[in-house]
C-alpha cells in the first residue's frame, strides 16, 4: 500500500486520547488515525448508497415499473426452473 504523510492539528486532549487508545491496541498512531478515516468514509458511502436508494425507491412511478417487471419474470419461468 502507498502512503502518503500528512500534518494535521488536533486538540491536544483528542491526542491524549488517540495516544492511549494506540498504546492500548499495540498499534502506531498512524495505523489507529487511518482506520478510523477508513472506516467513516465507509460509513459515509454506505449511507450515500442508502439514500439514494432510499430516494429512487420513493418515487412511486419505480415502485410501479418495479413490481411489474418482477409480476412478469415471475410469469415468464418455468415450473421447471431455468436450465443454465
């Protein structure tokens, strides 16, 4: 993986937390600061996913097309199944 370093300014009480928090998990401060950034970024795509999903699927003209599309698939099988 590439890195890159960066300087950044943080309240010193917020470093005496990350400090103790790395000391705690034997990792590098570095190492817990880019989980972290990590894992709110993850978070933050996860509910971007999630409202635009939620805001396309809120249109009730899709929900519509939807169900139809899913009626007709249905119709379309065979009892048998789908030979592959």
């Amino acid at each position: 993986m590439n890195t890159q370093k960066i300087a950044i300014t943080v309240p010193s009480d917020l470093l005496d937390i990350i400090d103790k928090t790395t000391v705690q998990r034997s990792i590098s401060r570095s190492k817990f600061i880019s989980l972290l950034l990590r894992e709110k970024l993850q978070e933050e795509r996860n509910s971007h996913l999630k409202n635009e999903y939620d805001r396309v699927f809120s249109d009730n003209a899709i929900c519509e097309e939807q169900l139809k599309t899913a009626m007709w698939l249905e119709g379309a099988g065979s009892k048998e199944g789908q030979e592959w």
